[in-house]
C-alpha cells in the first residue's frame, strides 16, 4: 500500500528520540492541541511548561494535569522549543510578548502555518522555526496515545538555523505519538494553502453551501423541510462514514446501483470549477488572508453577520427538531467515550 505514496513516511523507528531527550518544551495555550501534546510529552518523559496568561481559565486544568504552569513569556524563555497552541488570530500578539525568550538556537513551533506563511509573525533568522501538525483534533491525539496508537502528523521546516530543526520535529513527532501512526514532511506554504482551500471549498464552506442548496431546492419546490433535512444533511454522515472507510468505492459499492447511477452521471453539474480555482488563486495571493486579517482588526463585522445568518436559517430550527429524534444516538456515543480509556 504505501509502495504508491508518493512522499516518505517516517515512523517511530525512522526516529531519533535524543534531539528532544534534553530539551525543555513550553507549550504556549492550553485548548484542544496544547492540552493533548502537553500531556503526551509528558507522558515520553520529556520536560513540558505549559504558557498561560495569570488570569486564564486553563491554569487549573493544566496544573490539575501534573503540569508545570508559567505565563507565556517566563515558559518561552526558559524553553528550547516554544510551540504555539494559542489560536491562530491570537498568535501574533502572544509572539510579541514571547519573543524576548526566544535565543539563538532556540525552536519557535507551531501546528498550522497561517502567521508564518502570511508574515503576521516574523522570527529573528537565528531560530528554528518548525512545524508539527497532528491530523485529528486534540481529544484524538490524547487518547490514541494513552492507547499506544498515535494519529497521523506533518512536520515541516520554515527556518533552519541550527542545522538540527528536521531532526528535532520528527523527535517531537514521536514523542507526540504521531510516529507510531506515519509522519509525512510539507511546507509552510503547501499546509496553509491546501488546509484553507480544502477548509473553504470543500470541508466546511462546500459543503454547508451544497446542503443548503440541496435542501432549498426541495422546500421551494413544495416538499417537506424534514424530508428535505433528512436527505440533504442527516444522510451525509452514513455517506461520509462510507467515504471515511472505503474511498469513493467502498461508498459506490454500499450504496445502491440506482445511486451510484444517478450520482456518477448528475454530481458534477453541481460542481462549479471556476469557482474552486479562483478561491485557489485567493489564498495562494493572500488576498484572503489579508481580508481575514483585516476583518480580526475590525472586531469581525461581517463573520458576525454570516454567522447570524447561517443561525437563522430554516435547516438550523428543522434541525434543531429533528435531532431530538436521535436522542439516543447522542447518548450511545457518551457511553462509548467513557468507556474509552
Ligand atoms: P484552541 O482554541 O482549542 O485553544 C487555544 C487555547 O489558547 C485556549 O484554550 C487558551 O488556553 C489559550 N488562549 C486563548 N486565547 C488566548 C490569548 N488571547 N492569549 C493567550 N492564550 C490564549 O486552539 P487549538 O484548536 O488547539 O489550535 C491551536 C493551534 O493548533 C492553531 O494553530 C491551530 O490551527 C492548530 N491546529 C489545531 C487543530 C485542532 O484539532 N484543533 C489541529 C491541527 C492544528
Ligand atoms: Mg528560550
Ligand atoms: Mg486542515
Ligand atoms: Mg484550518
Ligand atoms: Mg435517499
């Protein structure tokens, strides 16, 4: 299987764990990455300080975690290796409080490339700066571990000024757990752009958008909103789970032919292609990113108006209804994480 992959995949035995062995990590922002890489760097016996501000929320958590917990700028200076788990459009002002900390052959690390890639964050030419990116939410990352499993990881090298930063990201890698899955090296660039065109034309943007066309479509043609939640949103998941498992085949195969008929020959005349390029070409010149960014600085007027938009559309109150109808799917589910280790 791997034979057809056209990059390495470094595992843990591709890895030497020493060029992390005598360093100090701070983890800077406690949330969904940085309680999971903390715990599990930890948990490989390496030295973690997590960064949080003196009136944040997090302390406790973290300190209830057996971890050792400092304000951002005392983690940094005392660190090797600075790893930015603070949410994205907050990461250039804790990088300026930080960047004192921050000696010749020190790491500044992060797990997506946006302010490095975009230049919102520009560190001195004397620092690593890397990039460790598990695959899968935080809560995954953590439980894999404990499981001796780990999720799959990209690293990639921005800067290299010690001549030790690739080695150093895989032996992150590894102790992270994603070794023990496949780790594949990127770049900056590649990650940002793939991760903001896949976020925006497909994941998440892509498909709310053919959902509520879809159910649109059928409530302006007469039919029932719930039908038309039902076929439109509900059965995307046992799609999807289908998708997840088994590609596009293993979908076609499970569902029946009169589907895969109809959706073979009528799925691409929903697809607009020049639409998909040009958000290509907009993340790739920045000038999303530069609207993004100017739309933080001014307090986010229009993400709060979509936002209220997408609240008060019709599938949002038919979906709301129609869920407590699968009220005992959400409570199987809650079983089946506390049993999980
Ligand atoms: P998050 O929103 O879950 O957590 C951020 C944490 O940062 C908060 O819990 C808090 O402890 C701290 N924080 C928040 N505001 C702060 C402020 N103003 N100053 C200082 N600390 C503050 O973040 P996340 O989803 O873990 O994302 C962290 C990084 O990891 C981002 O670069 C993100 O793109 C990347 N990433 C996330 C995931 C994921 O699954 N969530 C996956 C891959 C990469
Ligand atoms: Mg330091
Ligand atoms: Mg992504
Ligand atoms: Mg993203
Ligand atoms: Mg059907």
């Amino acid at each position: 299987m791997t034979d057809k992959l056209t990059t390495d995949v470094y595992y843990d035995e591709d890895v030497d764990a020493s060029h992390i062995e005598d360093k100090t990590v701070a983890i800077l922002g406690y949330g969904s990455q940085g309680h999971a890489q903390a715990q599990n760097l930890d948990d490989s016996g390496v030295d973690v300080v997590v960064g949080l501000r003196e009136s944040s929320s997090s302390r406790t958590e973290a300190e209830a975690d057996g971890l050792r917990v400092e304000t951002p700028a005392a983690a940094a200076s005392e660190a090797d290796i600075v790893v930015m788990l603070v949410p994205d459009t907050v990461q250039p002002d804790v990088y300026e409080t930080i960047e004192d900390g921050l000696d010749a052959g020190d790491t500044l690390q992060f797990a997506h490339g946006f302010n490095i890639h975009y230049g919102q964050i520009e560190p001195a030419a004397d620092v690593d700066v890397t990039m460790v990116a598990p695959k899968s939410p935080g809560h995954l990352v953590r439980r894999t571990y404990k499981r001796d499993e780990g999720t799959p990881g990209l690293i990639a090298v921005e800067q290299d000024a010690t001549g030790d930063a690739k080695q150093e990201a895989l032996a992150y890698a590894r102790a992270v757990g994603c070794a023990r899955a496949g780790v594949i090296e990127t770049t900056f660039q590649e990650e940002v752009e793939t991760d903001l065109f896949g976020e925006q034309a497909v994941l998440c943007g892509g498909v709310t958008d053919l959902v509520k066309a879809g159910f649109e479509t059928l409530v302006d043609a007469g039919y029932a909103p719930e039908m038309a939640y039902f076929e439109c949103l509900n059965e995307l998941k046992l799609i999807v789970d289908l998708m997840y498992e088994g590609g596009h085949m293993g979908m076609w195969n499970s569902v029946s032919d009169t589907a895969e008929y109809g959706g073979l020959t009528r799925g691409e005349s929903v697809i607009d292609r020049e639409g998909m390029e040009k958000i290509l070409e907009e993340v790739q010149n920045g000038e999303f990113a530069r609207e993004w960014i100017s739309e933080n600085q001014a307090n986010r007027p229009a993400y709060k108006q979509y936002r209220s938009a997408e609240q008060n559309h019709q599938i949002e109150r038919v979906g709301a209804d129609l869920r407590e109808l699968f009220a005992w799917d959400g409570e199987d589910a809650d079983a089946d994480a506390a049993e999980a280790p």
